[in-house]
C-alpha cells in the first residue's frame, strides 16, 4: 500500500526533481535566504536539514555525501559555518515564512531561511 508516501513530485522526472532540491539547497547553504514557492520550501525544508544533521556529524562519509549533493564551496559552508552555528540545537534549522502570490501566475511563494 502506499499512504504516507506521497512526495511533491512538481512534474517532473526523479532526476530532475532530485538536481531541483540540490540547486535549491546549494542556493540556500549559499544565500541562507532564498525565495520560491510555498511547496518547494515545503519540500526543501527536510532536505536542507538533513545537511546540516550531516554537518553536525562531520564524519568522512558525511562530508562526501554533502559534496556530492550540493557541491564543495556550500559544503566547507555547511561544516565550517552553519555546523558549529547549530550545534545546541536539536533540530529545526529553517523557518519558512509565507509571501504574497507571484504577479505572473498566482502561485503562493514563501522565504525560506536559516534561523538565529
């Protein structure tokens, strides 16, 4: 059966669904503020928190994994600045904010953003 296994698929393949979250993580990690819609921050918020649980870490595979997906400049971001930023806290690295609806289509967007 299949509950609770519903992902945002955005209409798309997986592939690019999966380089879609890591350029928007790689925008993040970067920016640490980015604006898109309301449900690719949905869909961001896991992914990007995931990355900083595995910054937290800092064990080799760890830092393979992060370069891998996001590239080397945001990952010596993730473990060199945001890691030791959140080390006393537990989780709940982001914070989505809601934003008015874009002009061109009426889609709902949102920031997404690093707290503290």
């Amino acid at each position: 059966m299949k509950h609770h296994n519903k992902i945002r698929s955005f209409n798309r393949p997986s592939k690019q669904r999966k380089a879609l979250l890591n350029s928007l993580a790689r925008a993040l990690i970067v920016n640490e503020r980015i604006k898109t819609t309301e449900m690719k921050a949905k869909e961001l918020r896991p992914f990007a928190e995931r990355l900083i649980t595995y910054g937290k870490k800092g064990t080799l595979s760890d830092r393979r994994r992060v370069s891998a997906l996001v590239g080397k400049d945001a990952s010596l971001k993730v473990f060199e600045d945001l890691a030791p930023r959140f080390k006393e806290r537990s989780g709940g690295y982001t914070r989505i904010s809601k934003l008015s609806v874009r002009v061109g289509d009426a889609s709902p967007m949102a920031c997404i953003e690093f707290v503290e």
